[in-house]
C-alpha cells in the first residue's frame, strides 16, 4: 500500500472515532491560544478533522519520516516534528489536550508513551486514547471469514502490535496517574450496504497484512465470500475498540 492508500485507510478510521472525539473535544473547552497534540500522527488523517472543526494551535509528532512529509503537505499551518512517543520532545505543561489515535497497542512501553503525554500535558488538561482495538475478542460472521479474522490477528500480532490493548486502556491510564478517567467502548453498529470505498479500503489493508501468509488466489476467494454475507445481509465483523479519556 502507499501512503495516498494508508491516508484513505486512516480517514476511514478517524470517520469511527468522530463522535466521541467530538464530544470530548467540547467538553474540553478549547481556546484559539489552545495548544493540541496529537501523539502518531501518522498522515494527518485525524489531525486534518480537527484542524476543520476547531480554532486552536495544532502540532503533531511520528516516528516516521516520509508520514509527516505527507500529513504537513495536507496540514501546512501545523507543527509536524520527527520524534518518539517514548520521549516527547516538548517542555512540561506545554498542550491543553494531547491525544492519540490506534497507537498504544504498536509502542513498545505504553506507559512510557503516556507518563510522557502527561508530562507535556498542563495540569487539568485532557489526555485522549480515541481507539485502541481488542483483536482477541474479535467476531466475524458467517464461516470462513471466521478463519480470516483469525490470520489478519495473528499477524497483527507477528508485526508487534498488542492486540489485547482495548481492554487494557484503563489500568494504564491509572498507572500512568491520569485523574477522572472514563473508559468506554465505540458503539458497535454496521450498514449491510457499506460504500465500495470502504469496502475497498478493508480489503487493501487485508492484503497488505495477510499477503505473505496467503495467496493472492486464497484472498480473492475470501473476498468474494465477504461480498456474498454483504449481499445476503449476513456479514458480521466486530472489533471491540476502546476509548479513554483523563485528566492530567
């Protein structure tokens, strides 16, 4: 996939968190001098929704180099720096709200990356994990696609990714020392006849993850039964995808 293909695949997912990154976000209370962080900017997907919906000072950080020259080619007018989430290169009590978006479960030390928000994060300011997904608890229907969830979790798992990292949210965010924590979960609801743009978007990230554990003539033939449940109404894919919210 290339990074035009990731960013369309990220925007995809910041669609899944706009309602609860939006209700927090007003609970938040931002001014236009308000400084926000968004720890793994990745494309700028996320970070290009809430330059559109908020007037406030925008800065974002990846340890990926060619992602960021891509996210501040779409979002010139913020602050984009190469750096690790393990050390924030930022002074104490800078941002408002810092936040993070399908990252904590591909650090290698979570509360590092969070003691390390909070570090950066003013004193009542917020600090956001907006989805984290729990693989190990995923659900596809009908068969074979149960078969098919398995192997896209096993190799999210062989690429490092914690994939129990949902449930996890809230004891981190406790050990990390947040204050007035909510955790909750994304509601989980899905359309039988979901866009040929997401559709295609799932199955590009389905053969970047499993195309060296299958043919591409084994995912053709998973494909074609996923589109079959779509059309027959059957098609159940779940991934319980957590959220948390607390104070610094």
């Amino acid at each position: 996939m290339t990074l035009a293909d990731w960013h369309m695949r990220y925007l995809q997912q910041s669609q899944w968190t706009q309602d609860i990154r939006r209700q927090i976000f007003a609970n938040a209370r931002l001014e236009p001098d308000d400084c926000v962080l968004e720890v793994g900017v990745g494309t700028g997907a996320v970070l290009s929704r809430i330059a559109a919906d908020y007037d406030c000072v925008l800065a974002g950080i990846d340890i990926d180099y060619q992602s960021l020259r891509f996210a501040q080619s779409i979002l010139p007018i913020c602050t984009l720096t190469q750096a690790d989430a393990h050390i924030l290169p930022f002074p104490d009590d800078k941002f408002s709200l810092t936040y993070c978006h399908y990252l904590l479960m591909w650090v290698d030390d979570p509360i590092q990356a969070l003691a390390e928000m909070q570090r950066v994060t003013r004193p009542g300011g917020f600090m956001i994990a907006l989805a984290e997904s729990d693989y190990s608890a995923r659900i596809d229907f009908p068969p074979p696609l149960d078969i098919l969830g398995r192997l896209q979790t096993d190799a999210l798992q062989a690429q490092g990714a914690d994939i129990r990292m949902g449930r996890k949210l809230g004891g981190l965010f406790h050990k990390a020392g947040f204050s007035d924590i909510e955790v909750g979960l994304l509601g989980a609801r899905w359309e039988t006849d979901q866009s040929q743009d997401d559709d295609e978007t799932e199955w590009m990230t389905l053969f970047s993850d499993l195309g060296e554990r299958l043919s591409a003539q084994e995912l053709t033939e998973y494909q074609q039964a996923d589109e079959w449940a779509g059309r027959a109404g059957s098609r159940v894919l779940f991934i319980p995808t957590f959220y948390a919210v607390g104070k610094a």
